[in-house]
C-alpha cells in the first residue's frame, strides 16, 4: 500500500533532520514508526457493529407486495378527481 501524507514545510523538515540524525532515509524512519505503531495494535480489528437483518425479513411481518396492477387501480382511484374544480 502506499500512503501520501501531506506535510507541513516545518513537518518536513523535522522528519529530514530526524532521519539524518538517524543515519537512515526519511522513508525508512516512517516506515519504523509505523511498524512500532502496528506491533501495538491488536491482530484483528475489533467488530463495532453488530450484524443486521435483512431487509427482506425484515419487512416479511408485512406480507407480500401489491401486485403491479393493485398499484395501478389505487393510483386511479386516488387522482380519479385530481384537478376538478367542482369537488371542493
């Protein structure tokens, strides 16, 4: 995997004058960093979230779905008066 970390002019120079100081290359010197700070962190990400539920069964206490046609029929009945104006 490769990271870019964007860094501050001030940042930059500290990672070249520590890594200097170290004999090392700056790459080097973040590439330890990172393996001190993975060699502290557990083997597996802990589960946050507990598993959900499908959908499908979710909705299942509700029965099947209006048919295309039932859908059709109630959306006729409902705008059968749309835009009259001798139904108030």
């Amino acid at each position: 995997m490769t990271l870019i970390v964007p860094l501050t002019p001030e940042e930059e120079a500290k990672l070249l004058t520590q890594a200097r100081a170290q004999g090392v290359s700056p790459d080097t010197l973040v590439r330890n960093a990172v393996k001190e700070l993975l060699a502290d962190a557990p083997a597996s990400a802990p589960q946050s979230k507990k598993p959900t539920r499908p959908m499908l069964g979710f909705l299942a206490k509700y029965g099947p779905a209006p048919s295309a046609e039932d859908i059709d029929q109630n959306r006729a009945e409902m705008f059968a008066n749309f835009g009259r104006d001798d139904i108030a």
